[in-house]
C-alpha cells in the first residue's frame, strides 16, 4: 500500500528556488573575480623570475669584462620558450622574434625578446612599457622607464624591462623594471605602494591586475 503524502515530500517552492540561485549569485560575483586577479598575479612570477636571472648574468660579465652588455647573446640570457612578457635591454629594440609558427628568428646583436606569439595571442609581440605619470629621483641607478646601459662602466648601470598583457582586459599592461643600481621614486607608480628601487629586486612600475581603466 503507498503511503501517505507528507511534508517530508514536498519539493523546494519557487521562493526558495530563487533565493539559492541569489545566493550563488552573490558568490560568484566575489570569487570570479578574485579569483581571475589570483591566476593574474601568479602570471606575474616569470617576469619576476626571468629578470633576476638577467641580473645574476649582467653581475658574472660586469666581473669578467668590466662593463654591462645589452646583448642579450653577449650575457648567455636566453628564457625559456612561452614567455608571455616581452624583455628589453635597450632603447633601441632589435628583437629576438618568437614568432606563432614557433620558429624562433636571432639578430646580431639582439637586445630585447618579443612575447612568444607560438604560445600566445597577442596584438602586438613588442608591448610598450606603461609607465603612468613616473617621475624619479636617481640614486645611482638609472632611468625606470628606459632600458640600456647608462653612466661611464665599470660603474655605470643597466636597467632592463619587461612587459605583458596578463589579464586579457584593455587598459594596461604589465611592466616590471629591474636596475643594476639602486634608485627613488619621487611618487609610487599605479598598483604599488614602494618608492625605492633595490638594485636587483624587480621592481613593478605598472601593476595590470590593480590599474586597468
């Protein structure tokens, strides 16, 4: 014999419906995009990663040949494939192109990487560096929006740059500096809230994830 209906059977009504869908709602707005500034900061590691690897290189030829190169075959910097940042080390770009069919193109005297467009799509492979309204004070060091050897060597400086779209939104692109030679801001750039620049610490000029507009 069936048994009786009782309100244990009852499904949810449409109130309740609505207010679980509310709730997961609310949720998501808050998560998603916390969540796509988290997968965007970890982006930022190879930048932080590569440039020091650039400066330990500039530090072991500065030991051996007295002075800085902007080459980038000339200090052996040579980043692995799937970058996502373009480098430079010099106001004069002569790229490395890492082109889409994953061909890789070295010109002599190569001083900068273009992004890895075999890995990455990307309206420009050569992003220029955003630096909003910086304005510095040297201590030593060199020039945060400009790549290259500055000063007479041995104790001159070399700054270098990277740069790269992380968050796939309009408005801004990530630029990291780093600098042979420490160096003061006179303000804190957009999405940072340091003034000194400590020689070989990458140092982030125009955060992507923070500044968007």
């Amino acid at each position: 014999m069936r048994r009786p209906f009782t309100r244990q059977d009852r499904g949810f009504s449409l109130v309740e419906l609505m207010i679980v869908v509310a709730i997961i709602a609310v949720l998501a707005a808050v998560a998603v995009p916390n969540f796509l500034k988290f997968q965007a900061r970890s982006k930022q590691a190879e930048a932080k990663s590569n440039l020091r690897a650039w400066f330990t290189a500039q530090r072991s030829y500065l030991q051996e040949k007295g002075s800085y190169a902007e080459a980038i075959g000339a200090v052996g910097f040579a980043p692995e494939r799937g970058n996502r940042y373009a480098y430079y080390f010099s106001t004069t770009q002569t790229c490395q192109a890492r082109k889409s069919d994953g061909s890789v193109t070295t010109p002599e005297g190569a001083n900068c990487i273009t992004v890895d467009e075999g890995k990455h799509k990307v309206v420009t492979a050569t992003p220029a560096p955003l630096v909003v309204s910086l304005s510095w004070s040297a201590g030593g060091g060199g020039n945060p929006a400009t790549p290259g050897v500055s000063g007479p060597c041995p104790g001159c400086n070399i700054d270098a740059l990277a740069v790269g779209e992380i968050d796939n939104e309009k408005g801004g692109l990530d630029t990291w500096h780093i600098a042979t030679k420490d160096a003061k801001l006179s303000t804190p750039p957009c999405g940072n809230d340091e003034i000194f620049i400590v020689t070989g610490v990458p140092f982030n000029t125009f955060n992507d994830v923070d500044c968007d507009k």
